[in-house]
C-alpha cells in the first residue's frame, strides 16, 4: 500500500523542527507541531512566522528588485516596461497565503494531537535517550501503520529504529540548515526499515518544494555522519590542518577554494555558518572512523583507469558522457 501522507506530526519546534513544519505546510499538509513545553513552542511558532513574512516581504519586492537589477546595468526603463516587469515577477506568495500556510499548523504539548499523523518527524535534542523516549511516547498514541523518522544528523538509525514498536517503519531523514531553502533530505533507511517505505518516504519528499527548489530525497547507506557530513568532514579536516600549519592565510584558504575548486563558499566560512561548537561536535563524532579508515585508500579511481574510463574526455568515468 503507497503511503498517503496528510498529516504529518514533527517533534521538536527548534532551529530544525520549526522549518520542517514550515516546509510540510507550504505544501499543503496538515502539520502537528508538538514541544516540550509552551516557551519554546512560542519560538518555533515566531521562527515560522518571521520565515514567512521573509518570504512574502520577497515576493511583493521581486518585480522592484528586477527592475532595479536591470537598471544597475545602465539600461533605462520606460514605465511600461516597468510595469510589465512586476506583471510577470507577480508574487506567488501573497499575505493571505501566507496566513493559510500558517493556519495548517497546529501547535501543541500534546500528545494526544499527534495521534492522526501519518508520517512523524522526530528533531529534538541530539540525545539517544531523549529520542528513543519520544518515540516511545508516540507509539502509544498513533497508528501502527505511521511511518517514523528522526532528523538526527549522527546518532546511528538502527539502534534508534530497533528501541521501537516499527523497526520495518522506522528511517533517517536528514534535513539540511534551513530545509526552508536547502533542498537536500538524505534518506537513511535501517538495517530493519522495508523498502516499501523508503520509497513512499523518496516520494513524499520528491513532491514538496521549499521557498526556492523542488526538495531532493538522496538514499544513504546508514555510516557516520551519513553522506554530506562524512565527505564534508574529511575535508574541513584537510582546512584545518592546512590552517594550523599555515600552508595559506585563512582568506586564501577560502579564496583557493572559490576560486580554484568552484566552491560556493569558503570552508572557513562556511565552518563559521554552521557554528564551530557544532564542527568540533561532527569532527568529534567522525574522528574514531577517520582514524580507522586512515589504512584505507579508495582504489576505485585507478580501477576506473584501468579499464580505460578516464573521465568525460574519453565519454567515460563515474558516469557516461554523450
Ligand atoms: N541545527 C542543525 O543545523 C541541524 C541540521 C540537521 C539535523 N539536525 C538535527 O536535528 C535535531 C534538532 O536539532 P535543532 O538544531 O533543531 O535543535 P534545537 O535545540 O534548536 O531544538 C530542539 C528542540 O527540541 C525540543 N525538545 C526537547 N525534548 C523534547 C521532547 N521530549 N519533546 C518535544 N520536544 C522536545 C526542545 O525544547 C527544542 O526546542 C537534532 O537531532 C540535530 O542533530 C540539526
């Protein structure tokens, strides 16, 4: 049976919490947004609220921002062109949208309200007891059918899914900082989930579209840090030895990387985005793994060579070129 998703209950109306609810209820679903307690309900509310007025703030100002872009170039435009410019850059996001998206969530401390959902997104704090608890206290409200997901970003899926009453319907879905502009999810399916549901969630997640792009389900093998943190990990760890031993200064690192590798930020800057309390956090998680996978060099590159797949100026390398 495909899973139909109508309601969908997220747990936790933190910095992550509050936009994946924002996200489902852009998309029309009906959403339960379930806290702790009241203050930091009120704040997730207030983050949602404050993302929208953003958003509509955005769309009444794209035909001035058009126009002004176009005259920054030096081209003058007639008050016809002007207004045929706001014509076409007419806001999709109007107040009275807004508010209805605003309407569809449902703010609680309830558990109770959750018990309609059909899919649950689990984004409190990090902590394995605390989320194992919460999932425990859901299963006694909700269907056996609903799905379960945690947006943890390294606390291993499997474990979490077998502490439950639905290990087959239970995966990770990993939310980028903000999923309202960010459109990466990477699905993590446990060593126990079914396939069935890894592809209903791939769908789900395939269908919505955040303030700027169609959402883009990824599947990742359950691993450390998942896919982007263990590949971004092993790099910022390169920048930061290349920092401590001065190899460039910190601007030229992220000069280098801009301009040299196409990067559309600087992995300084970048580090300081995320916050270096939640770096040293993933570096700590991912040091045991890197000291181990220290004895292993990837092999696949001369293997690649080997036979003859030297990349696109041959057609053929990871992928096939025309
Ligand atoms: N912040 C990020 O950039 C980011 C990115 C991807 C994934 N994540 C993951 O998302 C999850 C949430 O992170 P965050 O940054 O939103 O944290 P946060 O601290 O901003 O929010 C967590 C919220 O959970 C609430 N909470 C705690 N216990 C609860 C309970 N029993 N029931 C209901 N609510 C409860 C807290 O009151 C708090 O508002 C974590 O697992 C984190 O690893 C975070």
């Amino acid at each position: 049976m495909v899973l139909f998703v109508d309601t969908v209950a997220v747990v936790g109306a933190g910095t992550m919490g509050a936009r994946i609810a924002e996200l489902f209820a852009l998309n029309g679903k009906k959403v339960v947004l379930k806290e702790i307690e009241q203050v930091p309900l009120d704040k997730g509310m207030a983050i949602i609220k404050q993302d929208l007025d953003g958003l509509v703030a955005f769309h009444e100002k794209k035909g001035d921002v058009k126009i002004r872009d176009i005259e920054s170039n030096g081209i003058s435009l007639t008050d016809e062109q002007k207004e045929a410019i706001r014509k076409r850059n007419r806001p999709t996001y109007t107040r009275d949208r807004a508010d209805k998206v605003l309407a569809k969530i449902h703010p609680t401390t309830d558990y109770d309200d959750v018990s309609g959902a059909d899919l649950v997104i689990e984004a409190v704090v990090e902590r394995m007891d605390i989320k194992k608890a919460v999932f425990s206290d859901i299963s006694k409200v909700v269907d056996s059918r609903t799905v379960f997901a945690s947006n943890t970003s390294s606390l291993p899926i499997t474990e979490m899914a077998k502490a439950t009453d639905r290990p087959n319907r239970f995966l990770g879905m990993h939310f980028f900082n903000p999923p309202t502009t960010l459109p990466l999810v990477e699905i993590i399916p446990a060593e126990t989930t079914e396939e069935e549901t890894v592809m209903d969630i791939m769908n789900v997640v395939s269908e919505l579209r955040n303030h700027r792009y169609p959402m883009m389900p990824v599947r990742v093998k359950e691993t450390p840090g998942f896919l982007v943190n263990r590949i971004l990990g092993a790099m910022m760890n390169e920048v930061f030895l290349c920092y401590e031993e001065k190899i460039a200064a910190p601007r030229d690192i992220d000069i280098a990387m801009k301009a040299g590798a196409g990067f559309p930020m600087g992995p300084l800057e970048l580090a300081d985005m995320i916050g270096l309390d939640v770096a040293a956090h993933v570096q700590e998680t991912l040091t045991p793994f890197f000291l181990e996978r220290e004895k292993k060099t990837a092999t696949v590159v001369s293997e690649l060579v080997d036979e003859g797949r030297l990349g696109k100026k041959v057609g053929r390398g990871f992928f096939e070129y025309e």
